[in-house]
C-alpha cells in the first residue's frame, strides 16, 4: 500500500509540474531551432542516411556553424531516436525514462523520512519540466541529465554508475563535469578501484570524441560556417540564466538565487553522502565553466544542472528541525 501511495504522489507531482510548465515562459527560440535541426537529422538518419553527411548538410542549410567539431553533437541520441518511429513515440521514451530515474531516486531515499524524500523528488522535478516542453525528445540536455540521475542514483553500485555517466557524455559531453566529480570524490575516499573506473570512462570518452571529431571534419569544406566560439566570459549572468531551468529557481532575483545554491551545494558537500557529494562537485564544476564558457542563447544548458543544485536544502531543512527540538 506505501509503495502504491508513493506512486500516485510521484504522479501527482508530475501533473502538476506539467501544469506550471504551462505558466513559465516559453523555450528560447534558438532552443526551438536546435530542436528542429535535430529532429530533421533523426528523420534522416532513421530514412538510412549517415548520420555525418546529414548532419552537416542539415547544419549548411540553417546557416549553422559546422567548425570546429565542437559544433557538431554526438552521434548517440540520432542514432538512438532513429529507432523509434515518430515524436509522440520519442516523448513517450523520454517520460518513460524521466519516471524511471524518479522511482529509482525514491528507492535510494529509503532512509530518509517521508517528507523529506518527496520534497528531495520535488526538488528534482523541478529542475526536469523542460521534458515537457514540446519537442524536448530532440534536446540532448533532457536525455543526458536522467542519464546522469539514474548514475547518482546508483552511488552504491560503483560499476555501473560510472557505466551511466559515460552514457550520459555518450549523448552529451558536458556531462563529464560528473564523470570528474566521480573522480574527486573517489581520491577523497580512497577508492582507487572507482578512480580506475571513472578515470578509463573519461580516456574512453575522449577517445570517442577524437574519433567523432574525425568523422565530422571529413564532411566539412573550408567554405562551410565556423563557430565564433563560446568563451565570452558572461560570468555570473549566464549562471543565473542556467539555474532558472529550475523551476523553483525561476521566480527568484539573481541574488537570493545564487545564494540559495551556494547554500544547497555547501550543504550538499557536508551533510550529504557521496551521491551528494558526486552531485554537488559536478554541478559547481558545471557552473563554474558557465562563467568562462556560453553564449546569450546557450542558458538552456543550465538543464544539466537543474535537478540537483537543490538537493542540499532538505538536507538544511532536516538540520533546522533538529535544532528546534534541542
């Protein structure tokens, strides 16, 4: 019956935070874009095209940059979505996944008290409603972030959580801030058999990088659009843009928003477990770069960092109850 009853709240929460998406401002029109361009490569790719030739002749016709292969995606989540057969059955799969990665985070909060794991899942959720977002099967930032839930979700299975976060870069390589995070955390610890793991994850990663990086040059031309490249130094106003992919976020000033993450994260790092841990060093290693790295239309990266730059406050929450009852 309690297993049944958390279902029904984990599908609650989920309407409603369908209904609020309804509320917030739209994606970003270069979000819509993008989307568009890889639905367009998906289609083709599913029709037998290559994926390479494709892409870039998809990327030629929007005027899209196509140097230096930073500019070009993985091939991962075109190859994956090619196999099944329209939108509404990719958004199925990508929702499919969303309660997936929500019943697992509920089972890892089995030591937690009732309220506080559903205000952790809340919390989350929060930062996940870009899944219902029209079109957000094609983002690869939505696939790639529940790969990342589902590896921080499995911190007592080393092997394959590291497994998941290298699919996570497979489909997304900014999801190396927790690979490396991983990393860390290992070195903390002592745990040279997670170090090997995560640090052969992160070699392999790169080395399929090289290797798409190769693939992607030989469709290019010297006329073909380069990229104006993404250091520009925003520092934190692209951090603020990204973290308002939260949607409790979203309503806050800059500066109670920051402050309310720093809060979060420093919880995170010295109350938390190493799933915490994990999540609160890659996310701030995320944000971090956003300083340095981004564009004004790239804050829809911050879907990366969304769903766990909170998870510090329930941990903050718990810490004031027990004060009071002192």
């Amino acid at each position: 019956m309690r297993a049944r009853a958390l279902r029904l709240i984990l599908l609650a929460l989920l309407a409603l935070f369908t209904a609020r998406v309804e509320a917030a401002e739209p994606v970003a029109d270069g979000v819509t874009v993008d989307q568009a361009l890889y639905r367009a490569v998906t289609e083709r790719v599913r029709a037998g095209e290559g994926f390479y030739p494709a892409t870039v002749a998809e990327q030629r016709a929007r005027d899209y940059p196509v140097r230096p292969a930073l500019a070009v995606r993985p091939p991962t989540l075109a190859y994956g979505l090619a196999l099944l057969p329209s939108t509404p059955a990719r958004t199925a799969a990508l929702w499919g996944l969303l309660f997936v990665a929500l019943i697992a985070l509920r089972r890892t909060l089995s030591d937690r008290t009732s309220p506080e794991a559903l205000a952790t899942i809340a919390l989350v959720l929060a930062g996940l409603f870009g899944a219902f977002f029209p079109g957000a099967a094609y983002l690869h930032e939505q696939w790639s972030v529940l790969l990342v839930l589902l590896a921080l979700c499995a911190h007592r299975r080393p092997g394959l959580m590291v497994l998941l976060a290298f699919a996570a870069v497979l489909v997304r390589e900014t999801a190396l801030a927790w690979l490396a995070a991983m990393v860390l955390v290992a070195l903390w610890k002592r745990d040279w058999k997670l170090v090997g793991m995560s640090g052969a994850a992160i070699a392999g990663a790169g080395a399929l990088w090289l290797l798409h990086a190769h693939f992607a040059a030989a469709q290019v031309t010297a006329a073909d659009v380069a990229s104006p490249g993404w250091v520009r130094f925003q520092g934190l106003t692209l951090v603020i843009d990204a973290l308002r992919r939260n949607l409790a976020l979203y309503p806050l000033p800059g500066g109670p928003l920051l402050a309310t993450v720093a809060a979060s994260l420093a919880a995170m790092l010295r109350c938390g477990g190493d799933r915490e841990r994990i999540a609160a060093i890659g996310s701030a290693g995320f944000l971090a770069a956003l300083t340095v790295l981004g564009r004004e239309d790239n804050g829809y990266w911050g879907f990366m960092v969304a769903p766990f730059v909170l998870l510090g406050l329930p941990l903050l929450a718990r810490q004031a109850v027990a004060a009071l009852r002192r």
